[in-house]
C-alpha cells in the first residue's frame, strides 16, 4: 500500500456552528414553536397551496425565501450549510407548504443558470415570495436519470413548441413558474441532449394538471405540455446541456432534502425519548426496561449516524468540494434510516403511535416521500459503487 | 464547520505515510496479539516509534510527548492500524501514563513514565474477575492492609498480554463493607513477585492473547497505590479524558474492504465474470462502505468534542457499538467472499488472502464484548446520553 488512509480526504473535523448558523437555527426553532403546530399541518393537508398565506410571507419575511440567493439579486446570499440548518428545523416541524421547492431547487436553478434578464426577472420575485417554483422533470419511468426525459423541445418561429407529460411535480396546482427538462435532439445521449426551460404557469390550461393523491405533503401532479409555445428566452441554461445544470440543482436538493430528513429523524427520536419516560407499564416507565433503551439507543445512534453523513456532504458541496460520494452515502443512508427510526418510534409508542391523531404518523408519512424523492437509497448506492470502482 | 483536515495535520499524515512505506515489508500486516514471532517485531517497531517520538505523540509536553492534538492522534492511529503496522502500547501510553499524570504522586511519575516513553515495559490490565465482567464493580480480589503493604490475593480473568508484561495495573478491594464502587483501590506491580501465577487462555481463534492472573498473598507496597485508597474506581474512569475516538474500527474495517474489493476484481466466479459483477457481491461491497463512512463520521464526532473539551458520553459508546459490529460484520463477509476457502486457516496450503479473513472473523467475536459490551453501551446510551431511567 503506497497511499494514505484513503477515508482521509474524506474527513470531518470542526462539527460546531459557527454563530450566524446558531442564530438561525435559534430563529428557526422560536418561529416553528410561535407558528407552526400539528394542527396547522393537518389543516394544510387539504389547503391549496400547503401554506396559509401569512405564514408564506413570514417565510419570505424571515429571508428564508430568499436564503440560497445572492445579494446582488435580493436574496440573503448564504450557504447551503445556513439551508440545512433552517431545514432540519421545517423538517422537524413537517412544515408544510412550496418552500422547498421554491428556495433550495427554483432558486438554486435560478440563481446558478439563469440568465442576467431571468433573474432579474424571478429572483426578486421568488425572495419576496411571489413567486413559487416547480420542477417537471420526472416521466413515466420515474427514473432520477436523464433518460427519464421523453418531452420533446422543437425551435419554431417565435421561440419553442413544448410537449410531453410530467409526472410527481410537487406543487404544480399552486406554481407560477415551472422548470421544465425536454429533449432538444433526439441523436445523442440523453445527457447530452437535455435543455431546461422556465414555463410561466399562465400558459398552462388548469385541465392539464391532474393531482395525484400521495401520503406525504408534496402536492404532486401529472401536468401535460401539448405543444406548448414558449418564447427563446424561456432557455434556462445553454441549449443540450441541459443535464449538467439539471444534475447540479438535484444534487443540492438531495443535500438539502436529507437536511429535510434529519430533522423529521430527529423529532422521531424526541418523541420517543419523552413518551417512554411518560408511558408507564408494569408499575414504572417503560423507559425503564432494556429493550425499550436498546431501541431507542439504536434510533438515536442512527440519528446521529445520519448528522454526521448529511453535513459532511453539505459541507461538501457549500465549500465546492468534490462531493460525489459522501452526497450518495448521506442519502442512501437517510433513505433507509429516517423510514427506520419511525419504525421504531411506532414499535416504542405501541398503538397510541398508530393512530391519525397521534403526530407521530405525520413523520412516517413525510419518510414515505422523502425516502425516495430525489432517488432512493439504490439510486444512490449504484453512485457509491462507481465512486468505489466497482 | 469544517469536514476536513488542516494542511498541518494533512503534513502529518503524509511524513507517517511516507515513514510507513520507507518500513520493512516485516513490519507490515503483523498482528499484534498473535505469534512470539509477530510480538517480537511490534516491539521493535515500538522502539522505532519511541525514538521518533510518536509513541507519546499525545503526551503533554511536560512530560515529553509531543503534545499532538486530538485530531493528529487520529490520524496516527489510523495510518497505523490501516497498515497494520503494530507497536504501538495501549496498556502503557495510553491508558496507564494518561492516569498517572492526572493521579499518580511524583514518584510514580518519575519511575514509570520515562520506561513507557522508551518503549522498555509492558503493562497489562488487571480489571475483569471470573465473577466481575459488566458488573466490573463487583470485583473481589482482595488487597489486605499490612503495614506499609497490601496482601492481594484474588484472580483477573482475560488479562491481555499478562504473559508478556513485566508490569500489571490492577483493581482491587480494599474496603469490603464499603458500597461497591467506594472500596476499589487501583494498585501498581511488577508481575514477577512472588505469589503471580499467569496462566494462559487460548481463544477460539487458536491465539494466546489472553489468561487469566492468579493473586496468592502478592505483597504489593502501599507506594504503589494510584490516587487515594477506596478511590480507586473514579482514578480508573480518568482515561475517558484521553482520545477514545474508537477509529481503530473504522480503519481496520476500511483495509479489509479495500483488500476485499481488489479481490472481487481479480477474481473470476463460475460465469466467468469477476466477482465484483455479481449484484450480490456488489450490494454488500457498497453497505459496507457505508457503514465504514458511518462509523468514521461518528469516530470524528467523538474526537471532535473532545478537541472541544465536551464529553463523549453517547458519542463514545455509539462510535464503539458501531465500529465493533462494524469489523465483525466485514471479515464476515470476507469469509463469504471466498466461498469454500474462506474456512481455511492462515498458512493452510490454498488458503486465500492469507486466511486472514477466518482469521479475522474468529477474532473479532471479542470486539463487541471487550471494553463494555454492546448491550453495556446501549444502556449507557439510553441512561447517560438520552436521559432515561435506570431499570
């Protein structure tokens, strides 16, 4: 063996917040407790939007909105470390409503591809929060893959004719602008012959999005482009590179939905904690008995497994690091272990656990969806396995 | 945050590497524990460590180490355990001397640390009893007060290298009617005195790495009492102070991996295609490799905080939890890996990869039960880390 200890580059070593970070974890943590209760999240369940209207602002308000987006352009300019912090703490909440598909994957499209003009166009807008993103990039295969993409971009005359049918749009009934993935040549790899484009959603007709009904709170649709005419400035990004940006705004949505996740796993775990000191059986807490501390000593060791995982990979990607690996690691992992630790919070809570009114069942709803947004934990194991050379 | 090395502890890390690959091929991939032959080279590696000064890396300066941060001492052990290169003395430098820095008298200090930092004794641990394992505090070795001598006479069991140590720190009861964890005193002596019998234990894997040590009315002189009499149980819980990352874990598990990865490449199955190919294999390669990232990512957690000065309760027993099942759970593997061949030993005509998977895989049955067992750490998990009740 000539190398070194090859985990070495891949290491971590100063865990702490740094104070901005600790006071938008305080922030976050204050307005969750003022604002959002389970009560809200189960009236948001049949609302619209997911959001009721002053909570939206007060987001936009917060500069949450806005958080991912330079100050040349409006938005507050931090990092993806500041995001998954604010995160962790809408996940332990199960905050509902468009806010991450607007601010971490439309502002991270905008932001990084847009044109001058785009941005200017969208990202005060998006900051402010009047304006709300959605991505449309899955089709019937449901693959994370460029070669999910089937809709077609043809030049015409006055700028593109759009058609194909989208799938797992998340917010399309409420979105005002829509990232759309198309193929603009049909010889090439499909990676090579992605094109993004920004669709104003005011070009749609309302009969061509068909909700569908999922367990968690993503609002998905089916939306169909019929030979949809959009202007030539619409491109986001250049024409056939479509993929590299589609690529890069999925990576820091999968960084930052596992930051999503850590914070449901976490309050899983709370929940436990507490109720097992609460719940009495055999004449004491059931906190008491050793299989009941080896589960939850399991779920918080996991828990702490998936910190560690999750903002190495975030760290990664906000410093410009090669973040490959440790991205597919840190979701692979959450993909399993946020559905376990649920599993395990139900099994510590018994059937009280089991029923709608009790919140635990809003967290293992939220580790349905996540689990697998974003690709599951064997997209991501088959980008570990070539990280690894096999 | 930051989830990377600094460019000195990179430095580092780069001149033990190059130091490393400089050393005799003899030195490499020896097992510590194992044959007189494999003993003999990790101590002649302990005195190359000695003169460069690595053997006390994290010694404070004052006593001349070098004073190395928590993160350097990571990275030493795991280059060296990657490597399996073996010399470096746990009993000694890094459990005894960091107690008798912190309770040992003057005396003490001046006798016993400078022949540890040359790399001249060996120590060994007299802690667990036939009848004391979990419940360490139960111990019963009895030391009688007789003047200016204790008269110990009792039994250690699973006493790692007692057959090779001139030297043995040892629990002992000094006040029976006391509750248990108040009449422990933690005593110094020299193994060859009267009344010490070591006798040898083989594990399952074939290895004398273990016995059991016999007290007969030893005579140990009350100068060699660490701490306070009666206190001897919070003087042994001092090295929680000293780097307890659990990274030996980690690293061990990543160089079997490693070896195990090459060896699906190279090696062709019944198809015809490399094992690597087959989805099976594949699957398991790729959660270890996550599990080595998981377990890595809490050994840094640990020595994270304790750069911070924060105690690693929880941290320290998950990272422990983790690493063991960790290292069990790879050399399983790598006795699957190799199908039929996987059950011959190290050294059997035809055996692969040295037989040091079977090797291995008997071996590290130990690990999730040495140093607290996991069942112990997911008690101190729940009770010391989440706040739960004792039962």
């Amino acid at each position: 063996m000539d190398s070194g200890y090859p985990g070495a580059s891949r290491a971590g070593m100063d865990l702490s917040l740094t104070d901005t970070q600790q006071l938008i974890r305080n922030s976050a943590r204050d307005f969750m407790t003022e604002n959002i209760d389970s009560d809200y999240v189960r009236e948001m369940e049949s609302h619209d939007t997911g959001s009721r209207e002053e909570i939206w602002k007060s987001l936009a308000e917060m500069g949450w909105t806005g958080l991912l987006v330079p100050e040349s352009d409006g938005g507050a300019g931090m990092s993806l470390i500041e995001m998954a912090v604010l995160l962790e703490e809408m996940g332990a909440t199960a905050l509902p409503g468009p806010f991450f598909s607007s601010a971490v994957t439309g502002a991270t499209a905008i932001a990084e591809f847009g044109s001058d003009k785009q941005k200017q166009e969208f990202l005060p807008r998006l900051v402010d929060g009047d304006l709300v993103t959605a991505l449309a990039f899955l089709e019937g295969s449901a693959a994370w893959d460029p070669g999910v993409v089937q809709a077609t971009a043809t030049r015409a005359e006055d700028g593109w004719a759009l058609s194909g049918s989208k799938v797992f749009v998340p917010g399309a009934a409420g979105a005002d602008l829509f990232i759309f993935a198309a193929r603009t040549s049909q010889d090439g790899a499909p990676e090579d012959s992605l094109t993004l484009f920004l669709v104003d959603a005011k070009r749609l007709d309302s009969s061509a999005i068909k909700a569908l009904d999922s367990i968690s709170d993503d609002r998905f649709a089916e939306v169909d482009f019929e030979d949809l005419m959009i202007p030539p400035d619409a491109v986001l990004g250049e024409v056939g590179e479509g993929w590299s940006a589609l690529k890069r705004i999925l990576d820091v949505s999968t960084a930052a939905k596992c930051a999503e996740m850590l914070g449901g796993s976490r309050k899983a775990v709370d929940m436990t904690v507490d109720f097992v000191q609460e719940r009495s059986q055999f004449g004491r807490a059931i906190g008491t008995f050793q299989a009941v501390q080896h589960r939850t000593s399991d779920m918080a060791t996991d828990l702490e497994v998936g910190r560690q995982l999750t903002y190495k990979a975030i760290w990664k990607i906000a410093e410009g690091k090669d973040y490959a690996h440790d991205l597919a690691i840190a979701k692979a992992y959450m993909s399993e272990k946020f559905p376990d630790i649920c599993y395990g919070a139900h099994q510590m809570h018994g059937a009280i656990g089991f029923t709608q009114e009790h919140d635990l069942q809003i967290f293992s709803r939220r580790a349905a969806s996540a689990r697998v947004m974003f690709g599951d934990a064997n997209h991501h194991r088959q980008i570990i396995a070539e990280q690894m050379g096999l | 945050m930051r989830y990377e090395f600094t460019t000195e502890e990179e430095d580092f890390r780069a001149e033990l590497v190059d130091w490393i690959d400089d050393l005799d091929d003899d030195y490499k991939s020896v097992s510590e524990g194992g044959s007189d032959d494999d003993w003999a080279k990790a101590l002649e590696v302990r005195k190359m460590l000695a003169d460069k000064g690595w053997l006390t890396l994290h010694w404070p300066v004052e006593y001349g180490g070098l004073g190395a941060s928590m993160m350097k001492q990571v990275i030493f052990t795991e280059e060296m355990v990657y490597h399996s290169i073996p010399g470096r003395d746990g009993f000694g430098t890094r459990m005894l001397a960091p107690t008798l820095m912190v309770h040992g008298s003057e005396e003490q200090r001046k006798e016993y640390l400078p022949p540890i930092a040359k790399g001249e004794v060996q120590w060994c641990q007299g802690y667990s009893e036939p009848n004391s394992g979990s419940d360490l505090a139960s111990l019963q070795t009895r030391a009688v007060d007789d003047g200016d001598q204790y008269v110990v006479t009792g039994s250690k069991i699973w006493t790692s290298q007692a057959h090779r140590a001139d030297h043995i720190f040892v629990l002992v009861r000094t006040d029976p009617d006391a509750p248990k964890h108040r009449g422990i005193s933690f005593l110094l002596s020299e193994t060859d005195v009267p009344g010490i019998r070591v006798e040898p234990i083989i594990n399952m894997a074939g290895h004398h790495a273990f016995n059991q040590v016999f007290f007969d009315e030893v005579r140990i002189p009350k100068a060699n009492l660490v701490g306070e009499e009666n206190r001897g149980w919070y003087v042994a819980a001092t090295l929680l102070d000293f780097e307890r990352s659990g990274i030996d874990y980690p690293a061990q598990a990543q160089r079997t991996l490693d070896e195990l990865i090459e060896y699906a490449k190279g090696t062709n199955g019944v198809t015809g295609q490399p094992l690597s190919q087959d989805h099976d294999t594949r699957r398991r390669l790729i959660d270890l490799q996550i599990q080595v990232d998981s377990t890595r990512g809490m050994a840094y957690e640990v020595a994270d905080m304790q750069s911070r000065g924060e105690i690693p309760n929880k941290e320290a027993s998950m990272a422990k939890t983790l690493g063991t099942r960790l290292v069990q759970d790879v050399h399983r593997f790598g006795v699957d890996l190799l199908g039929m061949y996987g059950q011959l030993r190290p050294g059997s005509y035809l055996s692969q990869l040295d037989g040091r998977m079977l090797d291995a895989q008997l071996g590290t049955v130990a690990y999730t039960i040495f140093a607290g067992t996991t069942e112990i750490q997911k008690n101190i998990i729940a009770t010391r880390g989440l706040g739960l009740p004792r039962g």
